[in-house]
C-alpha cells in the first residue's frame, strides 16, 4: 500500500503538519518512519484525522477522541462493524449534548426575546445563590427548578 508523507496528509486533511505530529503524539494516529526518519502514514490516517475533527467540533475531548480510536486496529482501517460499534457508544453522549445545547438556545431566546425584566420570573436570576444549593454549574438551564 502507498503510503503518504506528512506534507501529503496535511494537504488531504487541511491540517497544519504541526497538529498531525501533534495527533500522533497524543496516539490519536500511527506513522511509520523511513530510513532517513521521515514519517509515512497509512491512507486510512485520512479517515482517522476527518473522525477528529468532526468529534472536535461537536465538543468531544482529545481523550475522548483517543479512547474511540484505541479500540480500533492501527494496522488497518476500521471496517463498518467498528465504525458503527464507536458510534453506537457516542449515540448516547451526542444525544445529551444535542438536548442541552437546544435547551439552552430556547431559553436564552425565551428569556432575552421576553422583554419582562422580572427578577422575580427570570430563569438566570439566583438571588442569594439559592443554585448552589443544586450543584455546579449553570443548574437551572442545564434542567434544574430553583428551590422553593
């Protein structure tokens, strides 16, 4: 199998050479080395790298992102039962994020649109911290009623 030298994957992937190197560090991707040291990369990079990327713009972490890609052969390109194994564990997690990020885009809009300038009916008002009560974080859009 032609492999590619690393100019060559980041022209195909659009990435800087840096974050290829920087990829392989992490394990995220496999090269091989020449006699003289230079690295060659399988085809199927392409695929891993496009993987990603992807997951990075959905907001998975590199760690994530490495554990998917650990399970799968670096010898060879995953096949479709795989691919569908990683995405069948991802299902679940995108799902959660989708939902959030919709909550969150409603009720910024419902608030912000709203006009009321209530304190008293506003989802992101917390008089005396009464959210901390619930936990970290922003509890009342992530799902939460302020306590009564």
């Amino acid at each position: 199998m032609e492999e590619l030298a690393i100019g060559e994957v980041a022209e195909r992937s659009g990435l800087a050479v840096s974050a290829i190197r920087f990829y392989e560090d992490r394990g995220l991707i496999v090269a091989t080395r020449t006699a003289g040291g230079q690295r060659r990369f399988r085809r199927d990079v392409l695929r891993r790298l496009a993987f990603v990327q992807a997951a990075q713009r959905v907001g998975l972490t590199l760690d994530d992102i490495g554990d998917a890609l650990g399970g799968l052969p670096d010898e060879a390109g995953p096949t479709a039962p795989e691919w569908r194994e990683l995405s069948a564990r991802w299902r679940p997690v995108l799902d959660e994020r989708i939902a959030l990020l919709t909550a969150l885009r409603d009720q910024l809009d419902h608030c912000i649109g709203c006009g009321c300038l209530s304190l008293e009916r506003c989802r992101l008002s917390n008089p005396g911290d009464r959210a901390a009560r619930l936990g970290p974080g922003a509890r009342y859009l992530l799902g939460d009623h302020p306590p009564t």
